[in-house]
C-alpha cells in the first residue's frame, strides 16, 4: 500500500471546514488539521515542535504548526516495533541540511494514526506506505518550500 495526496482536493473534509483562524485555542481542537489522514494543513496549536528525533507520540495538531513553518515531519506507526524502518527515517532527518541555527528543519515521531506504516509529510503534500519508499518521500520533499507554504522557510528550534 502505498499513496500520494497532493494538497486538496474539494476542500478540507473534518470536522470543522474553516475555522476562523489557524491557530487553534487548544491543541485537542476538533478543528485541528484538514480531514486527512494524515492530515497536510489546516488549523493547528499556536506553539509547533521542536525538530528533532521523538520516540514518543506527539501531538498532531503541533507538528502541523511546523508544516506551515515549510518543516519535513516523518512518521511511522509500529505497533510491534519496525527498527528498520525507525533507523532509514532517523537516518533521512540526519542527512537533511542543517539551518543557520543548526537545527533540521525536520522532525521524526511515532504516529498511531497512520493508515500505513511510514508516512512524509509537508504543507499541502503527504507520501504513505509500508515501507520507506526513497523516491516517493522525495516527490514530497520537493514541494517543502513552494509558494503556497504560509511561513516557507522559516527555522526551527532544535
């Protein structure tokens, strides 16, 4: 299984259509994200992630905060554990370019909700399989800072 979502398509589809800003009151909002699975904008907590490496789940309504800022986010979904595929997303942020404050502008979690395994994800753009599929989640990385990304471009915090 493997499948390529580019932006939207007839609008977002959740629960909550247009919220009146991005920037949510609480980061368990059901106006968090665009319907998606995973979800590739929409609205989103006022504090985003720090780019690094997770072993624990984070909230999806903050990574998608670093979506809008043009940041990479990773996921995976192992409920039985899958070390290789843990080691070529940690081995893929590694090899990301570092920013002028020395931070990838990309981040590695665990996410329980994926519909596959693996999944690379950038504003508007998501990439999902069961395998870590090289090609694909470079088809995704090069629509990281296109001109429909809010904030493209902008650091992150290590």
């Amino acid at each position: 299984m493997a499948f390529l979502i580019a932006g939207c398509s007839g609008g977002p589809q959740g629960p909550c259509a247009s919220p009146q800003s991005p920037h949510l009151d609480s980061c368990t909002d059901a106006c968090c994200g665009d319907g998606k699975n995973p979800p590739t904008s929409g609205g989103h907590c006022s504090a985003w992630l720090p780019c690094r490496v997770y072993t624990a789940e984070q909230n999806r309504c903050q990574w998608l905060h670093n979506l809008e800022h043009g940041h990479l986010v990773l996921l995976y979904n192992c409920p039985g554990g899958c070390p290789e595929i843990v080691s070529a997303l940690e081995g893929l942020w590694q090899s990301r370019p570092a920013g002028t404050n020395g931070a990838r502008r990309a981040l590695v979690s665990p996410d329980s909700q994926l519909p596959g395994k693996v999944a690379a994800i950038v504003f508007g753009h998501s990439w999902v399989g069961d395998a870590v599929d090289q090609a694909a989640i470079d088809q995704v990385i090069a629509h990281q800072d296109e001109a429909s990304v809010p904030e493209a471009g902008l650091l992150c915090a290590q």
